[in-house]
C-alpha cells in the first residue's frame, strides 16, 4: 500500500467515525429525552436485550428486566427522570462497532456522571451497560463520607458475608 492509499483509507475511516459518533450521540439524547418524556418502550427499545443499569445507590444494579420493573412505576406516573448532558466524550473501537462514552448531566440530583458502553448489531446502536454516579467535589467528599458511613458499613458487612 503506498502513502496515497494509505491516507485515503484513513480518510474513509475517519468519516465512518464522525457519522459513528453522530449516531451514538443521537442515541444517548433519544434515551434521554426518552426517560423525560416517560416513554417507556422508547427508553428500553435502546437498551440491548442484555443492558446493565447500574444507579447511583450501591445496591442499584440491575439487568435491563429488573430494570424495567424497577422503572415501570416512575414512567407510569407521566414523569421518569430528566438528565441532560452538559458535555459528552464518546471513543470507539477500530471496527466501529463498540463504543464508550463518559458524560456530564444535569439532572434533579445536580450534577452527575454517565458513563457506558454501546454495542453496535444488526446495523443499530444499543446501550450494553450504563453507570450513573453523583459528581461530588474533591473538598466535599469529607462530609459525605461520614453521611453515609453508617449505611456503607451494614451494606459491606452484608455483602461480605455472601
């Protein structure tokens, strides 16, 4: 392959990755604005079969069916839960067809982090897996230790035993 080829291929690749990214952006806004507007069969259709959702509660681990339970009440009431991204970083593997992303959201509990994979079948991007965190500064952290020292304490002495 000579240096020609070689940069032409790596310009196709890179338009794959931007109309990559798009789609992956398009389908974090859409699950999203899914979950603002309680529509519940939107929300889960982007969702692989096999999605983990992992909360911001140490307990909260859930594969997409017990998910679905857990959320059902929430999207019946007309109201599910509002996040918007502030920023958003999405990396992709050299096939295209894995990607990872980290953001930042807006959300009632402030600010927090998504973090997640997407898996790309059948020519459509799902969410694999989703983690949810509560962004907490550095010099808060202190406090919010001894908050929830007592509840962390029985919920590794819990775990521990397992």
């Amino acid at each position: 392959m000579n240096d020609r080829s070689a940069v032409l291929l790596f310009f196709l690749w890179s338009l794959g990755l931007v109309a990559q990214e798009k789609q992956v952006d398009s389908v974090l806004n859409n699950w999203h604005a899914a979950a603002a507007a309680a529509d519940f069969d939107g929300y889960f259709e982007l969702m692989s079969p096999d999605a983990v959702f992992i909360g911001t509660d140490a307990t909260e681990y859930w594969k997409v069916a017990e998910f679905k339970d857990f959320a059902k009440p929430y999207f019946d009431r007309g109201k599910a839960w509002d996040f918007t991204p502030v920023s958003r970083h999405i990396y992709f593997n050299e096939d295209l067809d894995i990607a990872w992303f980290d953001e930042l959201l807006d959300t009632q509990m402030k600010l927090c982090r998504g973090s997640g994979t997407l898996r790309k079948s059948a020519g459509e991007w799902k969410i694999a897996h989703y983690v949810l965190s509560i962004a907490v500064p550095n010099d808060q952290v202190p406090a919010l230790i001894a908050l929830k020292k007592e509840n962390d304490s029985i919920l590794v002495s819990k775990l521990k035993k397992r």
